[in-house]
C-alpha cells in the first residue's frame, strides 16, 4: 500500500506519525461534551490548535532524537534520510505557532506547546520527568474543556477534571512502557503490571462522569477485558510485544473519550470517535504508531 505514496510524502506522514492525530481530535470533542458545550466552530478550532500542537510533538520529538535513533530506531523517516532536516524543523515551528495561533484558547494551548518543547529537549536524561510531563500534555489536552467552559457548573468541571486526570495517569503509564521498550531483560510482572492501569483508570473515570455503571462503564469493560486477558496470557515481553500493547493503547485512548462522550450524552459523538478508529488502525498498519 505504501509503495505508491511518493518517498518524500510518505516520510513526512511518518514524521507525524500520522495514525495518532485523530487523538487529540477526539480528546477535546469528549471534553466539550463533559463540559455541556456546542460543537461549533469554536471546538472545531480548539481541535485543530490540538493536532497541530500534537503532530509538532511527533516532528520535534524526532529532531531531539535523531542521533539515538540513528541506533535504536533507524527506520525513523529522518535517521533515514526521507525527510531533510531542515524541512522538518520549519514543519515543527509551523505547526506550533498555528496551533496557538488558531486556538480559541491561546494561554492554554500555548501552556501545552511549551511543555511539548520541554519534553522533546528537557526529559530525555531524566525519563521519569518524561513520564509526568506527556501524561500532564494529555491532561491539559482532555482538558481544554475547562479553558472553553469557565462557568460550566462546578459538578461538570469536577468530572472533566477527574476525566483528564485519569487521562493523565493513562497516558504516564503508556510512556513508561515505551521506556521498557528500549531497556534489554525487562522484567514481564512488570510490565504486566504497568499496563493493567490504563484501562482501570479509564474506568473509573467514566464511572465518575456517568454518575454510574450504564451505558459507558459497561460497554467499555468489554475491551478493556480482552485487552487485560492478553496481558495475563504473556509471559514474556519482547520489543515488538510492548510495542503491540502501545498500539492498542494508543487507539485505546479513543474508546475512553468515545466513552467518555457517550456518558456525557452524546451517543453520536461518542459513535463518531469509536468509528474513526477503524481508519486509524488501518494506517496504523502501515505508518508506526510509535
């Protein structure tokens, strides 16, 4: 499928690792609807100010890591050679100025462009600092709901901060198991253990934002299920296992705002976002998801 897209385009949807932008998309729709909001052209800017900020975070992440990844990841578009590096920085700096510049929500998006920056050139030496700065990235993400509803009633900004708080630990474990990935021997309890989280914080934050068990909780307990009984099945944890148990978290994260749109009321929302999944598992077959 690939072998058709021009060398030069194909490095580039690489670089963005373009599979992973529906995401952040889908992130602030599930937000708008906990905190009670239009979908209207102000979301659908806050939306793209967050895959703008997002897809920076792929290309600068691979600029900041481009001479480990010259030994660790040589499949990568600019260890490769398919993207020049200068394209990539003038791509990188784009796509941050017009995520904040597009955002009805400029402070608060313009917070999480700066910490993009400090996590692709400030954590590398210090992997833990990585692991809170990307769940706090995906926290302020979920919440740009807060930003775009200041007087939403104290009730629904307590569950959209519960929600991206939640968020926040998911992400931080699936950033942890991205570190396993690259330590040799890692222990299989542990990871095991690491990822039993995501989809048990996903969980009890749509439980919170139901006010319940039904419909969200439920429906969503059926693939967290699967996925926890394949993390018990394994024993051992090579590279390209942990890699597999990022994907399917990483498209996870739209089953939690889907859910977390559908317990907020928004059925069709909610469809909407589990829907486009099938779209990014389809690409993700083909362009890295990591």
């Amino acid at each position: 499928m690939t072998a058709a897209v021009p060398r030069p385009l194909l490095g580039t949807l690489r670089l963005l690792r373009v599979g992973t932008l529906f995401s952040p998309a889908a992130d602030v729709l599930a937000a708008a609807c906990v905190a009670r909001l239009p979908l209207d052209a102000t979301v659908a800017r806050a939306a793209v100010a967050s895959v703008c900020l997002y897809a920076a975070g792929m290309v600068w992440n691979d600029v900041a890591d481009r001479r480990v990844d010259a030994a660790q990841r040589p499949e990568r578009p600019l260890v490769r050679g398919d993207v020049p590096l200068a394209f990539a920085l003038a791509l990188g700096v784009a796509l941050l100025a017009g995520g904040v510049l597009l955002s009805p929500c400029p402070t608060h998006h313009g917070l999480i462009a700066a910490l993009v920056l400090a996590y692709d050139f400030g954590s590398k030496r210090a992997p833990l600092l990585g692991v809170l700065l990307m769940g706090t990235l995906r926290g302020l993400n979920l919440g740009v709901g807060l930003a775009l509803a200041p007087t939403a009633p104290p009730t629904v900004r307590e569950a959209l901060l519960v929600a991206a708080a939640c968020y926040g630990v998911y992400i931080a474990a699936v950033t942890m198991l991205g570190i396993f990935e690259d330590v040799p021997n890692v222990r299989g309890r542990a990871v095991a253990s690491l990822q039993t989280a995501p989809p048990l914080v996903a969980l009890f934050a749509l439980a919170i934002v139901q006010g319940g068990a039904w419909p969200a909780p439920v429906l969503f307990a059926a693939p967290a299920a699967w996925f926890l009984r394949r993390n018990t099945r394994l024993r051992a944890w090579p590279q390209a296992e942990i890699r597999r148990s990022m994907g399917y978290l990483l498209l996870g994260t739209m089953l939690y705002t889907g859910g977390l749109a559908l317990a907020a009321g928004r059925a069709d929302v909610a469809a909407a976002i589990v829907l486009a999944i099938a779209p990014a598992r389809w690409i993700a077959r083909r362009i890295a998801l990591t």
